[in-house]
C-alpha cells in the first residue's frame, strides 16, 4: 500500500510518504506545499490521469510524478482511490497532488484550518 503522513510546519503543507515502499515509488522523501499554493482541498474520489515522469504505475499503485497536458504536472502516491486527498495548487510545480491518507477528512480540515489563518 502507498500512503502519506501529512503535517502543517509554519506556513507550509509537509507531505513524507509512509514507509521504504512509499518513499522507494514515488521517488520523495517529501514534498512541502507552501499553503498559500494551495487553492482547494477535496475528499472526493480520486481520478488518475496523466503519463508518468517518474515513479511507480503499477494499478492499483501510482506514486510519483505524471504529466497531464490539460493541468501540468501532478504527485500522486496513493493505492486506495477512495482514501484520498486532492489539493488544486497555483503557482508551485505541480498543479495538484493528491495523495492517500489513514482519515481523509481530518487531513482535509487540518489544511482547511491551515488556509484560513
């Protein structure tokens, strides 16, 4: 299984993927969203779409960096579809990253609260 451990460090959204697997397929040790970047944050299924730039593309297992030619760059480390979290970013490398999670609904409104301070 792919999944994340996200957490709020001052102004910035740290994401470290859990475990040797995570960390060995998406190719991250983490990536740090500057929260400002961050334009909305879903718990809706996830969709995957894109080619892959590097990483892992093994269904049900995508992690690391795709490239879609309508949104750019996306990070994806996920296994599970359902267990996701979206975020829509603007003006950082990826346009989003969507990345599986233990409570998806917690993790959103951590970073929900994260955005309104």
């Amino acid at each position: 299984m792919v999944s994340v451990t996200t957490r709020i460090e001052g102004s910035s959204l740290v994401i470290e993927p859990k475990g040797k697997w995570s960390k060995f397929a998406s190719l991250r040790r983490k990536v740090t969203v500057p929260v400002q970047a961050i334009t909305s944050v879903s718990t809706a299924r996830a969709k995957i779409k894109g080619l892959k730039l590097a990483g892992t593309n093994l269904s049900p297992h995508f992690a690391g960096e795709f490239y879609d030619f309508k949104d750019g760059r996306i990070f994806y480390t996920l296994s599970n579809t359902d267990k996701c979290v979206t975020l829509k970013l603007h003006g950082f490398k990826y346009s989003e990253v969507v990345v599986q999670v233990d409570d998806k609904e917690k993790v959103a409104e951590t970073i929900r609260k994260a955005l309104h301070k």
